[in-house]
C-alpha cells in the first residue's frame, strides 16, 4: 500500500479589492502538492489507479525506501511529488501510519475509502484501525478488503492476524493457510501461520501442519513463540 503528495498547501488568498466584503478566503493549491501539516479534514482525494510509466518509476522508488524501513525519507520524497492517483495517496496514507501519525493516517484512509471504496484502502484503514487497538473495526475494515479482493496475499494475512487479535483462531488459520499459499509460501507468513494453528490445536495441529507443508523447525519454533502475545492479549 503508498500514496501522497497531491495535498495542496493552504495558503490564504491575497485580499482583493474586487472580492465581495464577506466571502470567505479560498484556499489555493501550489503545484499539485499538499501540506502534509495542514489539516486532512477533507483531502483532494484522486481514485484512478493510471499510474503513467514515469509515476511508476518514482513509486517504485519510494516502495524501495519503504522496503528498507526509510519511511521518513520515503514520505519526504512523495511529498514532492503532485498526488495525481489514488496510488499517491495510498501510499502517503501508509506512510503517515509508519511514521506514528496514527491520526493521519486513519482520517486519510477512511476519505480513501469513502472516495473510492477500494481494497486497498480498506485494507489500509483496517491496518490502521488494529494498530490503534479497534480491533472489531479492523476485522471488519479488513474483511470488507478480502471481499474485494480475495486473492491477495497481504489482506489475507493481515486480516489472519487481525481475527487472532479478536481470539477466532480456527478461522485465522484458515486465512494464514490461504495467505501462505498464495504469497508463494513466504516465510513471515509461515509464522503467523503457525501461531495460529497452534493457538487452535496446540503441538498436535502444529506437527500435521509441519507433515503437510514441511516446515522447518526454525519456522515452527518462530511462529511459536510469535503466538505468545495473542495469548498474553486473552
């Protein structure tokens, strides 16, 4: 998930002679770009998803950033950019969450959502919810996101996590079982995976589970001791 730069800087406009005594001062946009400061009360929210090849080059780079835990030189380098698509504010949105801008990001997200009404963006808003402790709202948020979009890896794991939060273990492990297959059996999702079928069925499921996908024993032992804080939380 990535996305902004499209929040226009409010300035005041310049008094005019001519304006009429009472109108109310405009807020102006300069260059297509936002103040990520000013107030996202209501955000100038794009929904097309055509990203020009040139766009695709400066996300990309901003994903790499992103990828290597760079998040505030990756959100200082979308901000110079004009947020002309929905993958702009998306992704501005993610970055607002893992830059502890946790307000931001959420009131980003559900005008994301209300704009749009994408996967993405209620799996970003569910994600969002979870790390603020909504967690009925963020399965809710992210179940809507798996209903659009089904087969995506990191909903589904997201949303496998969130329903271990909420103590629903056994559907958790279906999810993360999903999740793991169609990552193309990712080892982060491999953990999550574990804990869940362990906090399920204990050491029983957790060795079918090891015969049928054969997990190392590292992974088991990680995904173990990864299920500990969901038992902490119950």
């Amino acid at each position: 998930m990535k996305y902004w730069n499209a929040i226009a800087r409010p300035v005041l406009a310049a008094t005019m002679a001519t304006l009429v005594v009472g109108c109310a001062a405009m807020q102006a946009e300069e260059d297509g770009h936002v103040d990520a400061a000013s107030s996202n009360d209501s955000l100038p929210i794009v929904c097309s998803n055509n990203v020009t090849p040139e766009q695709q080059v400066e996300l990309d780079a901003i994903d790499d950033l992103m990828a290597r835990s760079e998040n505030y030189a990756a959100l200082a380098r979308l901000e110079t950019l004009s947020f002309s698509t929905q993958q702009h504010w998306l992704r501005w949105a993610e970055l607002m969450a893992k830059v502890e801008q946790s307000a931001e990001a959420e009131g980003a997200f559900e005008q994301i959502v209300r704009a749009c009404g994408s996967a993405a963006a209620y799996h970003g808003m569910g994600v969002v919810y979870l790390k603020t402790n909504r967690v009925q709202e963020g399965l809710d948020s992210l179940q809507q996101a798996k209903n659009q979009d089904p087969a995506s890896a990191p909903i589904r794991n997201d949303f496998g996590v969130a329903l271990m939060r909420g103590g629903l273990f056994g559907q958790a492990a279906f999810e993360l079982r999903t999740a793991y297959e169609l990552s193309g059996k990712q080892q982060s999702v491999a953990r999550s995976m574990v804990a869940a079928y362990y906090l399920r069925g204990g050491n029983q499921m957790v060795e079918q589970l090891q015969r049928e996908t054969g997990l190392s024993d590292q992974v088991i032992a990680s995904g173990i001791e990864f299920s500990r804080q969901f038992t902490a939380q119950s």
